[in-house]
C-alpha cells in the first residue's frame, strides 16, 4: 500500500531547478492524496505562471511515478500565499552556509563561468543605472522607452529591481504576462511597450520579497530569458541601486549593449553615482553617458529657474568619469501625477525628447544582430540618411 510518507520521500529529491533546494524543504509541497493506485499532489509555486512549472511539474511527476504500485500520477500547480513565500525566505536564510555558499559561487564568480544569455532578436540593450536610489532611474526608463516609441521603434522593458517595482505602476498596466509553450508573453503599455515587472506576477502589488540574493539573481534572469520578447529594436532594463547581486547579474548575465547613467545635483549623489560608473566599466560595458535628473524647477509663475539641490554637477561629473553629458532634466509636478495615475504615456517633453535623440546617436554604433537588419535601417532613415 503507498503511504504519504514515502510520496513525501520521494518529492525529497527533487529540487526547484533555479536555486537547487529541495521543493520538501521549501515548503512548496501543499498537499498528498493518495488513493489506491493514484497519487495527487498540489504544489505552490514560489510566484504565479513560474516559467520553469512545466519542468517542476515533470520532475515531480517523474519521481511519484517510481514508487512502487503508483499507476497514475496527478499533479496540480498552484501559487504560494505570502505565508509561504516567508516560510521560503526563512528557510533559505537558515540553509547551511556550505550549501548555501555553493549556490551563491554560481552566481558571484567568474571562475564557475556564468552563462551569458542569448540576446534573440533584440537589436540593442541598454541597461540605466545609478549607485544610489531616489535618482529617478526609473522614470528615465519609462521616458526613454516612451520616446523612442514615439520615434517608431519597437521597445521593451525588464524591471530588474524586484524589491522596488515601479516600472508597471507607471505605465498603469496590471494584467499579468500571459502563459505560453514557450514561456510567456509579455502585456503591453497603451503604446505598445513590452513590459515585464515583478509587481505583475505577484497576488498583491505590495508584497514584500524577502528573497536572498540567489533567488533575486534567478528570478532576474527568468524574467529575461524565458519572456517572447520577439523583436525589439530596443531593451531597456531598470536595474536597482547599488553594486551588488542583482546588478552583477544583470550585466553578467544579460548581453548587455551599453549602461546609462542617472544622477542628481547633489555631491553625495555623484560621489555614489561614480561606484555604478565604475562597475560598468570593470564589467567592460560602454557607458553611453550621465543623465542629470531634477536639475532644476521651472516656476509656473514667473518662468525662474530654481536650483533646488543646487547647482548642476552634471558636467563636472562626467568630465571627470570620462564619459558624455546628455542633459539635464527638471522636476515636473505633472510627472508625479501621472505617475500615480499611469498615464505616464500622456507626458511630453523637450528635454527627454532632446535627451532620447542623444541615446539613439550614442546607440546607432552598436552592433546589431544579422537577424536585426532592419531596425538599424529604419534608423537611418529617421535621421534622414
């Protein structure tokens, strides 16, 4: 007769793909029914329409169906409760540092050879990074991505900073990606642009993700790698503040083209800035150039321009990087406004205009894939080549 206890048994080995700790001890096991010959078992996945569920299904599927006397196997995918994905939080904080540190090498070390992802039939991808938060990294994601569409482009963006997605807000899109053989699709902005964010695959967009570094890296490059991006003349990725796990990945990870720099006029801002452009550059990635965000307020009233963090350090910043200065940008209450409403489609500006045509130049010199001809020739026909 099979008992829970041996299924139990047997789900012990196998492991979630991505971080390789058994799916026992991630508390991913929700349920076992046995009944005669057949074997039904529910599993939480760590988040909603996980990629790689047709492969976790399969795994479990394959060693249920090894027990002796098990005839038939049903296995029925579900999604954690924040519950559990603190119960998954909590176990990974406690894994033993040897097993842990093993995931953790794969990641950090460029001795295991981490594996650069393809790039498919995206033209160029550029990544947009400060060393700080609170710079606005985002929003110059989102207007850059506007922009360009604006210019005929077809763009996506990967919100890579899982712990602060913001990127789907602003667009107001809400509808998850759609599940696919191949993986899943991405929804679209009003305009058109491709959007992945994790707030999209959560329950509630105010979930907190207490996830160690190995789950963030794994996450980041699922949500690159098993997306139908299609074709794209352009992938902006808005990656978190810092110099750590998540952006190493990123620029490990990703084919990356180019790195864009956000700042703001403040000295303790540049002074941070400086580590991210420095990390690109020991990670041997080109900088475009520094974008100076909230440089400075219009007034409504009389048209003075207010320094309000004082005086722009954009120029001296990237004089002394080495790399160009693309522009200043002010502050705008009806950004903020927009934002909230997500409708951040419905702003324009000639700065970000401005500032979208300098990238565009910058980006012509990158090399695209053969397969991705043709974008590059509707860019010279839009400057009027």
């Amino acid at each position: 007769m099979i008992t829970e206890e041996e299924v139990m048994r047997a789900l012990k080995g196998v492991n979630d793909p991505e971080i390789n700790v058994s799916i026992v001890d991630l508390g991913m096991v929700r349920s076992v029914n046995v009944k005669e010959s057949t074997v039904r078992v529910e599993i939480a996945l760590t988040i909603p329409t996980c990629p790689l569920s047709t492969r976790i299904k399969d795994d479990v599927e394959r060693a249920v169906s090894q027990i002796q006397g098990v005839e038939e196997v049903e296995v029925r995918l579900a999604s954690m409760t924040e519950e559990e994905r603190n119960h998954v939080a909590k176990e990974m904080r406690k894994r033993p540092t040897e097993e842990q540190g093993n995931v953790e090498r794969t990641w950090r070390s460029h001795g295991t050879g981490i594996d650069r992802l393809p790039k498919g039939k995206i033209g160029r991808i550029i990544a947009i990074a400060s060393g700080k938060g609170g710079v606005g990294k985002s929003l110059t994601t989102a207007m850059l991505a506007i922009e360009l569409r604006r210019h005929g482009f077809s763009i996506g963006v990967l919100d890579a900073d899982l712990t602060g997605s913001s990127i789907a807000k602003i667009f107001g899109v809400g509808n998850r990606p759609a599940q696919t053989p191949r993986g899943f699709a991405p929804p679209l902005s009003r305009t058109g642009i491709k959007l992945v964010s994790m707030n999209l695959l959560m329950d509630r967009e105010d979930t907190a993700l207490i996830w160690r570094g190995p789950m963030i890296n794994s996450a980041i490059r699922q949500l690159y790698a098993d997306v139908e991006w299609g074709e794209l003349d352009y992938l902006l990725v808005d990656l978190p503040p810092g110099t750590s796990d998540a952006p190493l990945t990123v620029f490990q990870s990703l084919p990356i083209d180019a790195v864009l720099i956000v700042s703001l006029p403040q000295d303790l801002a540049v002074t941070i800035v400086n580590k991210a452009i420095n990390m690109a550059k020991i990670m041997k990635v080109p900088v475009i150039g520094l974008l100076e965000n909230m440089s400075y307020l219009t007034c409504p009233d009389c048209g003075r321009r207010i320094e309000l963090f004082g005086g722009s350090k954009g120029e001296e910043a990237s004089l002394k990087a080495g790399i160009e200065f693309l522009g200043s940008i002010p502050l705008d209450p009806k950004i903020s406004r927009l934002c909230d409403e997500g409708k951040i489609e419905d702003f324009k500006s000639m700065e970000f205009t401005s500032f979208a045509e300098r990238v565009t130049e910058k980006t012509r010199q990158i090399e695209v894939p053969q397969e991705m001809r043709q974008p590059a020739i509707r860019e010279e026909k839009q400057s009027g080549r």
